[in-house]
C-alpha cells in the first residue's frame, strides 16, 4: 500500500515586514520534494507598495488563498483573520502552520491553529521589548505559549523563551531569515540605478507610540527638519504615518524629501548606502547591523539586543534634542560595528527547513 508521507505547511503571511521573512522559507520548501508549502495572505496590508510590490522583488509566487481581511482596530482585524483562517485550517487540513514575526496575523493564526491543534511553528520567537504597551509585546507572548517549534534569531531570545518556562526541546536557534533574503538580493539592489545625494539620512517612522501622538511626531519631525540643513533626509512615509501627520496638520520643509513606501529592491539600495538610518523599525535594526550603516533607534527600547552588541544599533528615543545629539556624535564618527551576530549568515530557512522534516517524523 502506498501512503502519502508529504507534509503540508500553510506559511502565513499578511504585512510588510512578512514578506521578506518567508521568502526565503518558501524558497527551500520548494526544494523539499515530502514538504507542500501553502501560501496563505491574511490581507493584513493590501497597498500595491506594502504587499504586491514584495512579492515581485523577491519572487515569491501569488498566495494560494487571500483572506482579504484589510484594516481594523487590534480586536476587529485579528477577529477577522481568525474566522477566514479558520475555514481555511478546516478545508486544506494542514500538518503544520508557520508563522513569522510578530504582527496582528501571526498571532490571530497561531491561536486558530493550537486550537484546532494543528502544530504551531514560530519564526522570529522569543524577542522581548518587555513593554506590553507595544502591540507587538503581546503578539510575541501570546504566539511564542502556543508554538510548539520556536525558532529564535539571537541566544538572549532562547534565554527570554526559557525563563518562561518554554520546554528547552522546542526551542531551536537557527539565525535569521530576514538576512537570509538581504544577503540573497544585495547585489541586485545595488545594481540599480537610483539618482540619490551622496550623503544622506534615511527614515522610517510607524510605531503607534512616535506617530499616534502629535506631542511625540511633532518634535520628531522638527528633529528631521534640523538634520535636513546638514544633509538630504530621505523619508519613504508608512501609511499609518501618512494619515496622522495629514490628521495632525504638520508639515515638513523640502529639505526633507517625502515619498511612498519604496519596494524592497529600491529600498535596500538606499539603506545600503545611507550614511546614517533613523528608525523605528524592528527589521532595519538588524539590516543596518549586518550593513554597517549606523541605525538610530528612535524607541526607548529594543527586542533586539544583539543589534547593539553586535551592530550598529543606537537606542536614542524620540526626544528631539537626544536624536540630534546621537546624529551629531555619528558624524563625528563615534560608532562601530563589532562583527554580525551568531548565525546571521544566509543559511536561516535552510535550518528551518530542515528541522520541520525532522519534527515531522
Ligand atoms: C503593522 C504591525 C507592526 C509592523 C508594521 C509593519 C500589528 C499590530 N502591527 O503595523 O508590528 O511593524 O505593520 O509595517 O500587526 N494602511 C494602509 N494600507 C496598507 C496597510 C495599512 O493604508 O496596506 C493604513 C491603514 O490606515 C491602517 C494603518 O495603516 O489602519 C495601520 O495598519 P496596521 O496593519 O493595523 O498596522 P501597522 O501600523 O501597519
Ligand atoms: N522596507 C521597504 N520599503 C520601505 C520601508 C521598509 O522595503 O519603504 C523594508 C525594510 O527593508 C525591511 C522591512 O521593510 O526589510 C521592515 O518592515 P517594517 O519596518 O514595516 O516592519 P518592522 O520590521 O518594524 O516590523
């Protein structure tokens, strides 16, 4: 009798900073003829330039199933994703759910899958901000109790997983896939060919604590506007951040050159050769570390602390005058990268890949 040993794996993913953590998953999968990878997009960000753009530059196939689920509060997009995620587990009858990083879909699916018990898969587990005040924070927590392989970027993450209690077996350090896709595409986007100043900063602002709050952007802003008379600040606008300064009323002078979110191509390119990053993302704290671009961290605090130890990550804070500060000590050259972190080296899905085949048998 002939019995079917493929696995299938429903891969979720549905905002920016998803995309370029599966594509590399996605990759091997299809290496991997026992393994069936399913795409499934949550619709958690839907613009041409937050989602489509993605899956060009980094060549990931169309999603197999679109959930379409769009914008809401915490509570009306997660629902959302549950019950369309749901109907999805019960029809495609997956062995496995993958999930990564730690937006509004990773954790609705998560919790879907463990209830339906369908083994959970994390990727990106065990990083803490230890400030529930960020979304973020509660995705991780609530995702990292229910998965049952957690796959963790840094070693301070295995030790955050284990305080909590976490069984040490399902924990697996395997470094990072969203530096497995910039080393894979540094080369391509460096080709291109943008028109760019020779000095410049670049920026990217959206977590709700700087851009929800006109009393926290504002400053921010005027700090942009300072570092614009001594270079080009370069500012692709999240969306989010898009609506708050419209709703809010503030402007910014020419020195500093608004635009759309760029693809990750355009993008990438003109991280690589900024002279200096500001930023509250979590993504770019790593890129720049692995770039050797110094990154200010506008945040309080990091879930990634090897970005500071290793890296070239600076924690500045969103005060106006703390930002200038920390801009002016970078231009008098006081920064340095200590080398990149342990296993950032490319080979992330692989092991990832790898260790779903074993956890199958
Ligand atoms: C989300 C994630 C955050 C991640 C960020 C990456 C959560 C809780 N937050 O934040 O962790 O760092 O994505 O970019 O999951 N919007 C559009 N078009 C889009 C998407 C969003 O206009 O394609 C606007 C809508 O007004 C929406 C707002 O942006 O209400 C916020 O989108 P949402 O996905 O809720 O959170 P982000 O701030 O994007
Ligand atoms: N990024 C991009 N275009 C932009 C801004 C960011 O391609 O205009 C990429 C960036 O290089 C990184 C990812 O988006 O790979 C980070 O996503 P984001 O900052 O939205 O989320 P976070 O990492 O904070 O969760």
């Amino acid at each position: 009798m002939l019995v079917n040993i493929t696995m299938k794996v429903l891969n979720v993913v549905g905002a920016r900073p998803n995309f370029m953590k599966i594509a590399p998953i996605v990759d091997q999968m299809k290496l991997t003829p026992d393994l069936t990878g399913v795409l499934v997009h949550t619709g958690q960000h839907y613009d041409e330039g937050m989602s489509d753009v993605f899956f060009r530059d980094l060549g990931i196939p169309v999603p197999d199933i679109h959930l379409g689920v769009g914008s809401g509060t915490h509570a009306e997009q997660t629902a959302r994703i549950m019950v369309e995620f749901e109907k999805v587990c019960l029809s495609e009858k997956p062995d496995l759910v993958v999930v990564v990083g730690d937006v509004n879909s990773t954790m609705a699916c998560a919790i879907v899958a463990a209830k339906l018990l369908i083994p959970v898969a994390h990727v990106e587990a065990g990083l803490r901000s230890f400030d529930r005040a960020m979304p973020e924070e509660i995705n991780r927590l609530v995702t990292d109790s229910l998965a049952d392989l957690l796959f963790t970027t840094s070693r301070d993450a295995d030790e955050n997983l284990k305080r909590e209690g976490v069984d040490p077996s399902k924990i697996h350090f395997v470094g990072n896939v969203m530096i497995d896709t910039l080393l894979k595409h540094r080369e391509k986007a460096a080709a291109l060919r943008i028109e760019k100043p020779k000095q410049y900063a670049l920026v990217t602002l959206h977590r709700p604590s700087n851009v929800d709050d006109p009393k926290v952007l504002g400053p921010i802003l005027q700090a942009l506007e300072e570092i614009s008379r001594t270079m080009p600040v370069l500012f692709p606008i999240h969306p989010r951040t898009q609506k708050r300064v419209r709703d809010f009323g503030l402007s910014l002078n020419n020195g500093v050159r608004t635009m759309e979110p760029l693809g990750y191509l355009e993008f990438l390119n003109l991280e690589s050769s900024a002279t200096v990053v500001l930023t509250d993302s979590g993504g770019l704290q790593e890129e720049t570390t692995i770039l050797g671009v110094p990154c200010l961290t506008l945040r309080h605090n990091t879930e990634r602390p090897v970005t500071i130890t290793h890296g070239t990550n600076i924690i500045v804070g969103p005060d106006e005058g703390r930002i200038l500060h920390a801009f002016r000590r970078i231009m008098m050259g006081d920064w340095k990268p200590s080398g990149p972190p342990e296993l950032w080296d490319g080979c992330a899905a692989s092991r990832i890949v790898r260790i779903i085949r074993e956890f199958r048998r």
